[in-house]
C-alpha cells in the first residue's frame, strides 16, 4: 500500500492508492461471470488480466465467445483477452501471478477445479455451492461475519494448500440475512419463516424455459429451501476456535421462481425473543453498519439496508438498484396479531447476491492482508 498523489482513494484523512492486483474470473462467459467482468472494470484495486471458460471457448476472444448480456458494449480492456481453459495450469501461464481468483463456476465443475486451484496455491473466491458448508470453509457476508475469514488458515493447515477457498452464500440466503443480523442483534430472534419470489436471473440465462415462466409461477427451485435454511445459520454463527458454531435460529423456507428479470423479493416472518418497538427496528435497520462501511470499500454501500415506509414498496423493477445493487431495501414492517415481525425484502441478487458481494469479500481480504 503506498502515498501517492493519483488516483486517490479516500480513508479518514489519508489519500492514499493501492497497487492494483492481479485477478482472474473462472467461468467469466456466463450470466455471473459477466457480471464479475463488469463489476471489475476500473476497480481501485483489482485488475483483471484472465479469463476462463469451458473448452468450446477456449482460444478465442472474449467478445467473440461470449454472448454479452449487460448493456451494448464489453469493458474496453477485457474484450480483446483470449479465453483460457479452466484448470491451474492454464491460468498460471497467462504471463501474469495471479493475486485472486473469482469464481462463477457451475457448481459441479466447482466442486473438483476449485481444490485443484486452491491446492496449487490460488486464493479463490468462489460463487458455486460446492464447498460452502465444509467446517473449515469461510462462507461470507462481509457486514455479517468478517471474522470468519479467519477460517482459511485452519483450511490452509487442515488440507495442506498453498491457496485457499472463501465462499459466497446463496443469493437469497445473503439478501436475508442482511436483514436479520441487525434484528438479532437487538431483539434476539427464535424462529424465521420466509417464502422467495426469485428472478430468473437466479438461474442463469438458459436455466429456465421462457415457455415454462412467463405468465407463470413456479413454486420449486431445486435445493434452493436447503441453502436458506443451512447456510443462514452458518453466516450468522459465530467463529470459535477452529469451526463456526451455527446459530440456534428455527429457520423454514419456501422458494418460488417469478416472472422478474433481476430481484428477489422475500416475505419474512420473525418470532422475536423480546417485544420491541416498530419505530426502534426501523432504525437499527437504517443504522445497521459493518467492516465493509468503517472501512470505505469501494463495494460498501454507504447503508447496507434501506427502510421504505410506502405501503407497496420494496419492487424489483423500482428498487433492485439501490447503491449500484448493494443494498438490500427492507419495507412493510409490521407487526401480526400473533406478535410475528413482518416484512418484505428485496435485494438484487445478481449484483449483491452474487458478484458483487464476492467482490466485497475480495475487498475486505486486501484489508485483512489475506493477499
């Protein structure tokens, strides 16, 4: 990290500039990977120098073997980069040491080139499923569990890697919990009930026939229900010692696919351990800060969760941008007769529930000088 007079990046009253550092993308042609590729473009810190897909692509360029879906044109200084395959191999002949790897691997394929990555000393932040509920695997929401991170050190011991893999949760299990750490905080909660509306961004570009969705509602998303209902309470567990200790929360689920491009809508149902004023949860939700905003990442939103006092609000199409994505947008706080909190979440699922929360926790990594 150096003094430097250009390009700043502002902390507190220091100016100060860090050295970018080299990344890759794995899987950088589907839906997530463009979204790495785009979010990454003239970021502070990292510069994407590779990029990985599966054998078809391999050798081309990237403009000529992907579909790009987010807007006109490619990022001007990833277009012309020549697709790699994705194995260690491949990726440490680019010409450049690879400080990070982000991963939008399908799951399956994750679940054997990640090891393989991490084993020959790359340090993987991986979006895939595979490996987030090993015991000595970091699953991050980095306003949530930062300290989890420190769980690459027993991998790095137990397994016997150069590298390591750090995980990022189900996209509907991040836009969640986002909302229920700062209420556990709190009030203490017993049981959490929530039913998903979630986009069909969620199941990359081909992952559901038009015919089967549109003027449709599918009420299944595949092990989606498992992911919230494990994954939640290893994010809001607490680290001890070697493992994380799950959190003792009676968390049920049922997911359902939506005819909306990007955003998940959860409906959440809370049984609290102590009564607490309307007004006063609002407010730890609007306050609720993390280590991403003390230390001004450039991922952080400045509020990591919004407060709509509309009765219709949040919506997908009216909300899911909120601070470029990253916050989650919270509304129709209430209370039931039966004393359950209720309310609606949105969050985009792509962008925080996906590639941009990874990035974050890449971020968050440079800080903790896990690079």
């Amino acid at each position: 990290m150096l003094l430097r007079p250009l390009r700043p990046y502002m902390t507190h009253s220091w100016v100060i500039e860090v050295d970018k550092l080299k990344v890759a993308v794995l899987g950088a042609t589907g839906l997530v990977g463009q979204r790495f590729v785009s979010l990454l473009a003239d970021h502070p810190f990292f510069d994407v120098v590779a990029l990985t897909a599966s054998s078809k692509s391999s050798g081309k360029r990237y403009r000529i073997a992907t579909k790009w879906m987010l807007g006109p044109d490619f990022p001007e200084a990833v277009q012309d980069l020549e697709v790699l395959e994705t194995n260690p191999e491949a990726v440490r002949r680019c010409g450049y040491n690879i400080d990070l790897v982000f991963s939008a691997l399908p799951s399956d394929v994750a679940r054997e080139l990640e090891p393989a990555f991490a084993k020959e000393g790359f340090k993987v932040v991986s979006n895939a499923s595979a490996m987030r509920m090993f015991d000595d695997v970091p699953l991050v929401v980095p306003e949530i569990n930062p300290e989890h991170l420190n769980l690459v050190h027993v991998q790095r011991r137990k397994r016997n890697w150069k590298g390591f893999i750090v995980t990022n949760p189900n996209c509907s299990t991040i836009i969640l919990t986002l909302s229920l750490k700062p209420i556990i905080d709190y009030a203490g909660i017993e049981a959490v009930h929530v039913t998903t509306m979630q986009a069909v961004s969620g199941a990359g570009f081909s992952g559901v026939v038009s015919m089967a969705i549109i003027d449709n509602v599918i009420p299944f998303i595949a092990k989606e229900e498992e992911k919230i209902q494990t994954e939640s309470l290893k994010i809001l567990g607490w680290l001890s010692e070697d493992s994380v200790k799950f959190a003792d929360i009676a968390i049920s689920a049922s997911c359902n696919r939506v005819c909306v491009l990007d955003g998940h809508l959860e409906s959440v149902f809370i049984k609290l351990k102590r009564n607490v004023d309307l007004e006063e949860l609002k407010n730890v939700l609007r306050n609720f800060r993390g280590v991403p905003q003390e230390l001004k990442l450039p991922m952080a939103p400045p509020s990591p969760v919004i407060v709509r006092e509309e009765e219709d609000r949040p919506q997908p199409r009216l909300d899911r941008e909120v601070y470029k994505g990253m916050s989650v947008v919270v509304g129709r706080l209430r209370y039931g007769k039966d004393g359950w909190l209720k309310y609606m979440v949105l969050g985009n699922n792509v962008v925080r529930g996906a590639a941009g929360n990874s990035i974050l926790i890449g971020e968050l990594m440079v800080k903790k000088d896990l690079l």
